[in-house]
C-alpha cells in the first residue's frame, strides 16, 4: 500500500522550498532525499511533479514520495 504524506505550510506557487516566509514549512521529500532545492510539487502552466497527489485544505500538498502517482498529467 502506497503512502500519501501531507506536506504541510504550502503556497499556492506550490513549490515547497519557499525561504523567508511567515509559516513551518515541511521541505519536499525529493528535494531532502537528493539534497537540493529544484524539485517543484507544481509550476502553473508549466507541470506538476511525478509523486504530487493533490491538495487538502488548508495548505497542505498530498505527496506519494517515493511512489510515483501514475495518474499524475505532465508535459
């Protein structure tokens, strides 16, 4: 059974790497796991992240790291 963690303190650029804000802010597993800051949980107009699996109220991103989401549209 996949895991979903909820990724809490997110804004709405939904990136998740975001630096002097006012919020906690639960960096992106991806980005933990490979010690940087690229990966991006959605870039409007752009793509959405392979593990991204949706948003919950109130600012938290849904993430299956390190199960890709298969149902997940990228470019």
């Amino acid at each position: 059974m996949k895991k979903i963690n909820e990724l809490q303190g997110a804004n709405m650029d939904i990136d998740l790497v975001s630096e002097n804000i006012g919020w906690k802010q639960v960096r992106c597993p991806w980005n933990e796991a490979e010690n940087t800051k690229e990966h991006k949980c959605a870039v409007k107009n752009m793509s959405i992240c392979k593990f991204f699996c949706g948003i919950k109220y109130l600012y938290s991103v849904l993430c299956s790291y390190p199960y890709e989401n298969k149902d997940v549209l990228t470019e």
